[in-house]
C-alpha cells in the first residue's frame, strides 16, 4: 500500500499510522508532511524500523526551504517518481 502524508506528525497522531505501515509499504511524505523526513526527527525513526520505503516530494521539500535538513534515509522524488509509486500500488491511503 502507498501511504501519503500530507499532515506535519506534529498534528496528528502519527502514532497511529505508524501501526499500520509495514515493509511491504512506501510512505510518500508531501505537502507539510515533509516535516516528517527531517533529521533527528523521532517519528521518522519509527517509520524507518517499519520497514517501509520512505519518499519525499522534492517539490514541497524546496517550498518549504528544508531540502538541506532532510535525512539520508528519505529518498527524495519529483512528480514522476509520485505518478510511479501509484502505478506500482493498487491502492493509497491519504493521511
């Protein structure tokens, strides 16, 4: 399943999705849920013991003036790469 964050973990209750992910899974990190493949950052080291593979939009990456902060362990993607991952998972969930 591909998951799409779009919510910065600090609003939600990232907790949450963190139960449902799992090494079959990508987690596609846009819009303020960029927040989320920031350095030191400890929701994102949850996420990456899942398993699961962890994207990043370069786009809202570079809105937000973070691209220098993200961590080595976030793979960052442009729009081609986003169309990809919806092609190689039947189905999405947006969070």
């Amino acid at each position: 399943m591909l998951y799409t964050v779009s919510r910065s973990p600090y609003h939600d209750d990232f907790n949450a999705i963190l139960g449902l992910v799992s090494d079959a899974d990508d987690v596609l990190l846009i819009q303020n849920g960029v927040l989320l493949g920031i350095n030191d950052n400890h929701y994102l080291k949850a996420l990456i013991r899942s398993g699961a593979g962890i994207y990043v939009l370069k786009e809202d990456l570079d809105a937000r003036g973070l691209s220098e902060q993200t961590s080595n362990s976030v793979q960052v993607i442009d729009y081609n790469d986003f169309v990809g991952l919806t092609v190689k998972h039947q189905q999405n969930f947006a969070w």
